[in-house]
C-alpha cells in the first residue's frame, strides 16, 4: 500500500514524500512546531525513529529545527515547502482511510483485525526471534 500511495504522490510530481511522513507533516502542521520527543509521543514511534524522520524530512526539504529551550532539544518546525503539501497529505490521509474501509468491505475479514492480530501474536513471540529459529543452527545467535 505504501507503494502505491507513493505512487499517488509521483504522478502529482511529488518526489520527497514519503508516505511514512504524512503523520509527521500533519501533526507538524497541526502544531505548528514539536520537539522530537513530542512528534514521537504523537505518532507513537521511539524518539531514534522520529529523529530520523525528522532528518529525513529535513534533507527533503521539508521540515527544518531550531534550538529548543535547552541544549537538548530542538524545536521542528514545516518549511513553506511542506505547508503547501500539506493539504493534499490530509486529503489522501482520509482517502487512504476510505480506501481501506472499502477493502474491508470486499473482503470477510477487517484489514484493521488481521493487524491487531498480528500484534497480540509478536507480543508473544517477536518476528525475530521466529526467523531466527528458522535460520541454520551455525547462523543462529546464542
């Protein structure tokens, strides 16, 4: 799906956007500017993953950070050019939604409960640990 949403984007011209940074750019926008450990809370990510979002976003263009109230922390803030796309990541947001509840409906079963399955059973035993088991005995850890 991430593909094809990035599809969307392309055929639009928009190259730097990645669809992992739409929840970021609109929460950005939303709040006008967050530190990373807020945008982090905000999407539910650890702060190493919204740290390299928030790099990425500025490599892109995107989005751009300030010292914060001390050393530690650094306030980020959407460039002119990620507030001119911000409407349309909003727009393919909730189409991205309908689309989703459009499959489900083609479907006998919710997208949304496969992964929330999917969750409750990594909980148990992560993925890593079950390719691990999976790999010859001498490329295993210990």
């Amino acid at each position: 799906m991430d593909e094809q949403i990035a599809e969307l984007y392309r055929r639009r011209g928009i190259t730097e956007v990645r669809p992992r940074f739409v929840g970021p750019l609109i929460l950005l926008a939303r709040h006008r500017s967050l530190t990373i450990r807020e945008l982090a809370q905000l999407t539910g990510r650890t702060h190493s993953a919204a740290s390299q979002t928030v790099t990425a976003l500025r490599k892109q263009g995107l989005a751009e950070s300030t010292p914060g109230d001390d050393a530690r922390t650094r306030r980020v803030t959407l460039t002119e050019r990620g507030r001119t796309l911000v409407p349309l990541m909003e727009a393919e947001w909730h189409a991205t939604e309908e689309a989703v509840r459009q499959l489900e409906r083609e479907i006998p079963y919710p997208l949304t409960r496969v992964v929330d399955d999917i969750r409750t059973v990594l909980g148990k035993r992560t993925f890593t640990d079950r390719v691990e088991d999976q790999l010859p005995s001498e490329f295993r850890s210990s």
